[in-house]
C-alpha cells in the first residue's frame, strides 16, 4: 500500500515526494526519517479551515505535539496559524526554543510537577488542562505564588469505548486521564474549580483514544461532554466557554484499515454539536480539536539498509535491518502494523513471507512480522516503512547505544534536515 506521494520511478525504485529512495539514502544515510513538509501544511490547513467553516471563527486546531516533536513542526504549526498541545517541560521548552507563541499552548499530563506547572507559568503558556484535584491545588497555589491566575479547562472522562486498541484508549470510566462524569469526580473538581482565585476555567475537555476509525464514537463523546457541560450550568451556574473534544482520528497504516475522511469526519460531528446545543439550549462554546497522528503519520517513512536474509527452512525467513525498536518501538509496545517494501525491487514480485527485524540485541526487537518482499531481496538493499510520521522519532531512544537516525524534511523548493543524526558524543555527552 503506497501513500499518495509516493511513485516508483522507470527503474523500479521507489521515489517519495518526487525524490528517489537512493539517492536519499545515499546523501543522508540510514536509518532516515522522511517527511513531506508540504502534506503537513495541507492537514493543518485543511483541518483549521474545516474548523473555523462548521464552528465559527472561535474555533481552534491544536496539533497534538507528541506525535511528532521537534523544532521544525513548532515553526510549521506558527506559520500556519494553529495552535499546539504540549504534554511536558521539555515540550513547552522546544516550543518556545522554535519561537512558537506561548499563549498559544495547551498544557496536558496527567501528572505535572510543581517544576513543571513553575516553568510553565514562567514561559505563559496559555492553558493548562486540570487532569485532578491535587493538580489544581497545586495550579491554584502556584499561580497565587506568581501573583497570576491561570487559564484552565478540567479533562473529564466521558465513559466511552473508542473500540481501539487498550494501550491508547483514554476515554474509559478506568483510566488514569481525567475525572470521570459517571463517578461524580468530574462534577467535584468543577465545583472546586469555581471556588479557586488564582485559576479560571474555560470548559471543558476529553479525549477517548487514538486510531478511532468510527465517527460515532465523536458523536457520542460530544453527547456525553455537552450534556455534562449543561448540567454543570444547571447545578453550578457556570456556562462552558471552551469545548476541547480532543483527537483520535484513525490513520490507514495498512490495506485492511479504513480510510476517514477527515473533512467529512468534522462536517458531521460539527452538524451534531450544533444540533446538540440547540436541544439543550445551550449556546455553542469554543470548539477545540487536537488531532496529531492524522496530520503527520502518512506525511512520514523510515528507510532502512538491509543486513542479512536469515531463511530457516520450513520455519522463518527474517530480514534484519539496520535500524528497529530503537527508532520505531510500535510492534514491540502495541503490535502496531505497517506496510513494508523494498525501496530498489518495487517493479518485482512479492513472493517472500518473512519478518523484518531490528539490530538490536533483543528477541522483541522487530518491525513487522508476515511481510511479503520479493525473494531477491539481500545485502544493501533499501526497505521502506511507511506511515512512519507519528510516534516514531519522538518514541526513538538510544537502546544498546543505538545513535537516533535524522529528519529530513522535503518540500516544494527542495529539503533540509529538521534533526541531525546523532553522533557517538551526543551520546556520552551528560556521562562523567
């Protein structure tokens, strides 16, 4: 399965966003994330514009930055006017290092430190999402400390089944995101929320998971988060301002997987919200979504150089390349699937079930098991995955001293390296 700006080239390689897999290779090296700049700008664009359409010009997109963090994608979100959902210090540090507008940021986690809620407050960063009670009265004491009153919503957990895989589902009643509306926690911290002076709540948000490929588990968060909102009017007398639904929306990684379309995806949660408000009387909050994975992953692919062809006869056939878990830890974690090829053989055959497998010293280190390649893959060759743009690099570690491969980012006028490989000093460079 190809993404869509990806062709194969008379010679049967494989070329991404106009640019032959070779020649990439050997400029810049493998292990190599590969980014289209350009298909980036398109999502974003395409999600602000959606947005702004169906909700009003209140509404706002904030790119979920943990998919994919690095300075370049601060810049690229400040140009293109969205906003951004940081998750820690480091985060917000690499944010303001881009000379991303602070006042822009959303700050989540389910559990902040006093460091953190300091350094944040310290860079202004806009909003802070209340994940629990000692959160806020850690925020409320801060923020009185500093002599300022901080900008907040609450994150509530609707209870809702995202039918997604356990790891990434944060919706549910059993989470450790949020409080919940069905125990009466969430209704609590609101309550305490408005007896705070040093904080001022906005609304409200949630997120129910990620890879949610069925649109009527959007619908019916909203269901569950408006008609919270309208209660909590009615027995607390505060109006929701800001309405977070957060993101999920499911990303094809392999043939079988659905495609949704995000533009219609919105459409018709943005036609439901509307009528939802109008049944409860309540008047139409803010609306915020923070889509990550589904702005970047298909923007992204890791190429890779082949090692070894292993055949055990009537058992296996692995082949090992010279990258793995260290850079793509998703199999090991979540049994994630990718589409794999070879990059050099794309006009041959795929005939050759086998595993392709990381360099790492460790039995899990593997990418993608059940793949089929041509049966005359070997040394040297060049192995494509593909949809690699989200939790990649921002997931890669240095495992077995593996140094983390580099960005290159592609565009329309040409390409530069977002990140620069790593080097053996980078690796030692905090050691005594």
């Amino acid at each position: 399965m190809l993404m869509e700006q990806m062709t194969v080239n008379e010679k049967g390689m494989l070329e991404f966003a106009g640019r032959p897999c070779d020649e990439l290779a050997e400029k810049y090296g493998t292990p190599l994330y590969v980014m289209d700049e350009e298909l980036i700008r398109n999502r974003m664009r395409l999600y602000q514009k959606t947005m702004k359409k169906e909700f009003g010009e209140d509404a706002d997109v904030l790119f979920a930055s943990k998919a994919c963090d690095f300075k370049a994608m601060y810049r690229i979100a400040k140009e293109e006017n969205i906003g951004v959902d940081v998750v820690s210090d480091g985060e917000i540090f690499t944010a303001f290092a881009a000379g991303y507008p602070m006042e822009r940021l959303i700050f989540h986690g389910n559990n902040k430190t006093d460091d953190e809620i300091r350094f944040a407050m310290e860079k202004q960063v806009g909003t802070f999402v209340i994940d629990s009670e000692e959160e806020l009265d850690a925020v409320e004491k801060i923020a009185a400390e500093k002599n300022r009153v901080q900008r907040i919503v609450i994150r509530v957990t609707p209870g809702i089944d995202p039918h997604t895989f356990e790891a990434v589902a944060t919706g549910l009643v059993d989470s450790k995101f949020g409080a919940a509306i069905e125990t009466g926690a969430a209704m609590a911290l609101v309550k305490k929320a408005l007896h705070c002076f040093h904080v001022s709540l906005q609304g409200f948000h949630c997120h129910v998971g990620s890879q949610v490929f069925d649109e009527e588990v959007f619908v019916k968060s909203a269901d569950a988060m408006f008609s919270f909102a309208k209660d909590v009017q009615d027995k607390l007398g505060f109006e929701c301002k800001e309405m977070n639904l957060g993101g999920g929306i499911g990303v094809r990684y392999v043939e079988k997987d659905p495609q949704l379309q995000i533009e219609q995806t919105m459409i018709k949660l943005a036609k439901h919200v509307k009528e939802l408000c109008g049944l409860l009387k309540m008047k139409l909050p803010a609306m915020r979504l923070e889509p990550g994975r589904s702005i970047v992953a298909d923007a992204g692919m890791t190429l890779y150089q082949v090692g070894s062809v292993k055949k055990i006869p009537q058992i296996k056939t692995y082949v090992s390349v010279n990258g793995g878990m260290t850079d793509n830890p998703r199999y090991a974690l979540y049994r994630s699937s990718y589409s794999v090829v070879c990059a050099n053989r794309m006009n041959e055959k795929n005939q050759m079930l086998c595993s392709v497998v990381g360099k790492c010293c460790e039995s899990g280190d593997i990418l993608q098991e059940h793949v089929l390649l041509p049966d005359t893959v070997q040394r040297n060759d060049l192995i494509a995955v593909l949809t690699t743009g989200a939790y990649n690099y921002s997931m890669a570690s240095n495992y077995n001293r593996i140094v983390r491969p580099a960005v290159l980012m592609i565009h329309k006028e040409g390409e530069y390296l977002a990140v620069q490989r790593e080097t053996f000093e980078d690796l030692i460079k905090n050691e005594f």
